[in-house]
C-alpha cells in the first residue's frame, strides 16, 4: 500500500467509492422500476445504459480538483487556453446574437406593454393566456370573442413595422369625387310673400334631431308660403341642456342665408304674442302628423288654421315631414339649410378649431370641411411640406360608439354581462320604458340571439375594435372618441383601448377651463363631437341610425370630395361574421369585414324615401360634373 494521502493511496479511495455508489445507483434503479417510473434522465439523453460509476468519478474528481498536482493543474490550464482559442469566434458570435434578441424583445416589449398588461398576450405559453382569460372573467365582462381578440393582437404585433396600406385613408370608389356641392343656389322664383301667417317650431331632442326639425321647418315654412320664426328649443329631461338657438347656431347668418328663400324673423309680432294658441286650436303636436307627412297633409290640416288664426305652433317638432314625394324645391332648401345655413355659434366654433388642432397636432385647414364648419377660426393656407410639424400624427379617426345604457336597455339584447347585467338592464326599462315592457307582454318577444342575428343589438366596444384590427388599422391609429358614457365603463372598454391605445376624446384635448363654458350644455358639446368628427380622416360608425352618425356622413358626402370616408359596418352581417368567433381563421376573418365595409362605401344616388341630410348625392343637393 502507498502513503497515506499519496495518489496511489487517494486512488485505490476513489475505486472504494466508486464501487458503492454504484451499488447504491443500482438500487435506486431498480426500485425506480419497480414503481413504473420512466428511465434516469442520463440514459434517455446517451440511448444507452447509464453508467454511475463515470458519473460519480467526474463528480468525485471536480470536488477534489484542489488535491491536484501542479503538473496536471498546468496541463488542464493549457488545454483549456487551446479549447478558448479555437472557439472564440463562436462564442463572440453567441455573444453578440443574444444581445441582438435582448434588444428586440426589449423594442416589441415597449411598443406592446399596454397588451402585456391588459389580459391580451402576444408572447408567452398558452399557460400564461388561460390564467389571464380565468382572472377577467373574474374581475371585469365577460369577452365574447377571446380568442379573436389575441388573434387581433398577435396580428397588430406582426403588422406595426410594416408599411401602412394609404387605402384605409381613402374612399374606394372615386365616383364620389364627381359630385360637388350646389344647394346653395338661390331659388329661381324669387323670394316669397308672407300671405298665410307666422309658424313657430318648439323642437324637442338633442342637437342633432333639432337640427334636423330646423330644417324641416325651413321646407314647410317655404310649402305653406309662411314666416318662420327663429325655432325654439324644448328642455329635455334627457338632455337636460336650455341652449336655445343662437347659443348653438349664428342667427343672423343663418337668416341672411336663407333671406331669398324664406321669411324669418326672430320674434312673433306682438299682436300675435297675445293669442292663446292652444285655445284658438293652432298648437300641432306629434299627434296631429303622420311621422313623415306628405306635402299634401300639411296643405290639408294646417293650411287653413294658419289662415284662420295667422299663427300656427309646433310643439315637439322633429321628423314630420317626410323626403319622398316632395317637390324639387322644398329638397334643395333642405339641403342649403343644413348644409350651409346653419353655422355654429363663434364660441363653438373657436373651442372647436381649438380641439382639432390638438387632435391633428397642425395649425392650418386641410380641406373644406374644415372651413365650412370653422370659418375663420382656423387659418387656410395651401398644403405643402412646410406646413406639416414634425410632431405627432397627421391623421386621425374619428369613433362614435353609440354603447349607452338607454340604447343598450332598448334593444333587449345581451351583452355577455350575466345575470348581474340582465338585473341592471330590466331595472332601468322598468323606470325608463315602461310602454316597451307592456308591448312586449302582449307578444312573443324575441330572444337576445334572434336580435343579434338580425342586426338589431348595439355594437360593443370589443366589435369595434376586432372591425377596426380587421380592416387593417395599426396599434398606434389616433382616435377621437364621441358620445357618451359606456355602458360598462373602462371595463367594457379595455378591449378597444388594449387593441388601440391611442384613444382620446375632448376631455382629454381640452382644459377644465376650456370646457366650463360647456358644462351643463349637452347640445353645445355634442356639437364639439360633430365637428371632430366630420373633419376626421376616417369617421366609424357603430350605428347607422343615430342621428349624429347620418348627420355627420352626409356632411363629409357632402364637402369630403370623395376624400372623406365613412366606415360603416351591418350589423347584420358582422354578426353572422362572429357566430364563427370559435373556429374562423384571422386571414378568413379579415376578408369578411373588409368586404362589409367595402360594400357599405358604395357610391349611390339617394334612393326614394332615404334621408337627404344622410344621402345628399342627388340632383336637389349636389350637382355631377
């Protein structure tokens, strides 16, 4: 036997060792065995037996390293210097290769967070995204389309550097460029006599339905040869806003516009003040019309008590007068009223040119739009590089989600809310629409997935978003926000925000100072909301029939030129497009809303009975070169 501690002696020890771990190896691989358990990991990896004792020894060997002699610890020194130089290109390559890919993940990782932190994931195991679908589920809505929604976000991922198409930022069709704006012609005949009497208009709603019966009033006034007298704006326990004409609108402009068509004067002669108008049988109420009346009902019913009782007074006026059949030039003075009689007040205008400027972040006019609903208030100068400032984006798209807890209550659909979303609904028709609950107790109502499959339920927050992400909108698009509250709030809304973070509205552009001349005026901000979204780049829509949606689009047919499209999805069709939600492919999912859109950006001439203040390309508004 060697010397205690020589490498004789330290050897015959490692061979001890060795043979008892591998006694013990053994052991343990056949208990390993005996309970079913798969193979050690060492011989899955090698395919061959697993041997122990080589195991142990290289494990024996490291943690005695420091026993070694100087003439092996030199020798290991140079073989590890050789093993260095001959790799040192690869390892620098891995070197440099795996800072590269830091630098990436860390750019994606910024540009995305606020989808990373939103309960969307575009990187990350399939793990990761349950445990995120399970917590919303828990905290906020229900989704509808989860799985759309990730297939829109890894789509946005993919699509952020690449190049924008210019398509999403045009109309389609350019026929729409070949009509041009000509209402405001002045009538052949001449202006006409006052020699029935004086008509007063009380009109009720928001904004937009009473621009709508000022226009009305306007066409009648000039059918039964009366005097209109500036109309007067009801107080709406909805609206709950006292704005009166000339707190929205300029009057004067609005009379000298319209001076050769129709007499207007701002107060009723003072005889005529005295009259108990209700007493002398002159009050008309919603009652007293059809919804749209003819010409001829106006001639038949109010014709004679206007020249009985020289004054007659509509009282809830809107939508009394229908838009077929009518005479060629009751349609044009529709047109010249709405289109270029009524301008907003200087108050409305100056805030408002304030808000476009720090939406579009540019000081100057860029089309006519701006001018007409503007003025002067934002200056005009001809498009040129010099023009443009460096910062911010130039483009914009204008939203207005008609989600608010009245229309979503009316349309007894569903919103993926649950029991605690069916209580709240049901408690605010009862107190809200009580005549829509006993109409419904005397038929079959439709169920909430009938509704939708016509068409009939309000677009949510989370649709919109999937349409914009389907039509090709990047994650950085700008957009204003119109309307007013969600239904549901930022909750309901984190679908749209995580997908578009960019989203703002005019609370957010403009100062509390700014907007305090404002507060408590619904119609004067509405107005606010109607010239952001008229002059955007793209205006969107949730909802073909409200009245700020038809109004808005019919001005941008009207002054856009063929540059100023309107995107307008069926309701119809989109929701067949979601009944697939489980099972449709992004690239098939695409292709479906594009086509929507595509076909509701059809160039058309107005069709019989359709709305001239929506579908002015007709020959009585517009004129086709």
């Amino acid at each position: 036997m060697g010397k205690q501690g020589s490498p004789r002696g330290r050897r015959v020890e490692n061979q001890d060792l060795v043979i008892s771990y591998g006694v013990k190896e053994h052991e343990f691989r056949s208990l390993e065995v005996q309970h079913g358990g798969d193979p050690p990991i060492g011989r899955r990896l090698s395919g061959g037996e697993f041997n122990g004792d080589r195991v142990f020894l290289a494990k024996r060997l490291k943690n005695d390293s420091v026993k070694f002699t100087p003439c092996k610890g030199a020798y290991a020194g140079k073989r590890q210097m050789w093993w260095l130089h001959r790799h040192i290109k690869s390892i620098v390559f891995t070197l440099l290769l795996m800072g590269f890919l830091y630098l990436l993940d860390s750019l994606l990782f910024s540009i995305f967070d606020p989808a990373l932190q939103n309960n969307f994931s575009l990187q990350g195991s399939s793990k990761t995204k349950v445990e995120m679908v399970q917590r919303t589920a828990k905290e906020g809505p229900v989704k509808l389309y989860e799985r759309l929604l990730n297939l829109a976000a890894s789509s946005l991922a993919e699509r952020e550097f690449k190049q924008e198409s210019s398509n999403l930022w045009e109309e389609p069709y350019p026929q729409g460029s070949s009509w041009k704006p000509c209402a405001d012609k002045t009538s052949p005949h001449g202006k006409p006599r006052n020699v029935t009497g004086y008509i007063l208009i009380s009109a009720n709603g928001g904004l937009n339905q009473q621009r709508v019966a000022v226009c009305n009033a306007v066409a009648v006034a000039s059918l039964l040869n009366a005097t209109l007298v500036i109309p007067k704006f009801l107080y709406s326990n909805v609206w709950k806003d006292p704005s009166q004409f000339g707190d929205i609108y300029q009057e004067d402009y609005f009379m000298d516009m319209l001076k050769d068509e129709v007499n207007i004067i701002k107060e009723l002669p003072l005889n005529l003040k005295l009259l108990d108008v209700e007493a002398a049988g002159s009050l008309i109420t919603d009652a007293d019309l059809s919804k749209e009346a003819t010409p001829d009902e106006y001639i038949k019913k109010i014709l004679p008590l206007l020249l009985r009782n020289r004054v007659v007074h509509f009282l809830g006026y809107g939508n009394r007068l229908g838009f077929d059949p009518l005479p060629y030039e009751l349609q044009r003075l529709r047109c010249k009223c709405n289109f270029h009689a009524l301008k907003f007040a200087p108050k409305i205008q100056q805030t408002g040119s304030l808000l476009i400027r720090r939406i579009r972040r540019y000081d100057f006019a860029k089309s006519t739009l701006d001018k007409q609903l503007l003025g002067n208030l934002i200056p005009h100068v001809p498009l040129g590089p010099k023009h443009h400032t460096a910062e911010g984006p130039s483009k914009y798209l204008a939203l207005h989600l008609r989600f608010e807890i009245d229309m979503v209550a009316y349309s007894m659909c569903e919103f993926g809310g649950g029991e605690t979303e069916r209580r709240e609904l049901q408690a605010y028709r009862e107190v809200h629409f009580p005549l829509v609950l006993e109409r419904l107790k005397e038929s079959k109502p439709l169920s909430p997935e009938e509704l939708r499959k016509m068409g009939k339920c309000p677009l949510t927050p989370e649709e919109e978003a999937l349409v914009l992400a389907g039509l090709g909108f990047k994650h950085r698009t700008y957009i204003y926000l119109a309307g007013s509250d969600i239904y549901g709030g930022q909750s309901r809304m984190q679908a749209l925000t995580t997908l578009y973070p960019n989203l703002v509205t005019k609370e957010d552009l403009l100062t509390p100072s700014e907007l305090a001349p404002f507060r408590n005026f619904s119609s004067q901000l509405a107005a606010l909301d109607f010239i952001a979204c008229a002059t955007s780049d793209v205006f969107a829509i949730t909802d073909s029939g409200s009245q700020l949606s038809s109004l808005v689009s019919g001005f941008r047919a009207y002054y856009g030129g063929g540059h100023a499209p309107t995107l307008r999805p069926s309701k119809k069709r989109l929701a067949a497009i979601l009944s697939r939600n489980k099972t449709i492919g992004w690239q098939s999912f695409e292709e479906k809303i594009r086509k929507m859109i595509d076909e509701g950006q059809r160039v058309h001439v107005r069709g019989f009975g359709r709305s001239i203040y929506r579908h002015p390309r007709c020959k009585e508004c517009m004129c086709r070169h």
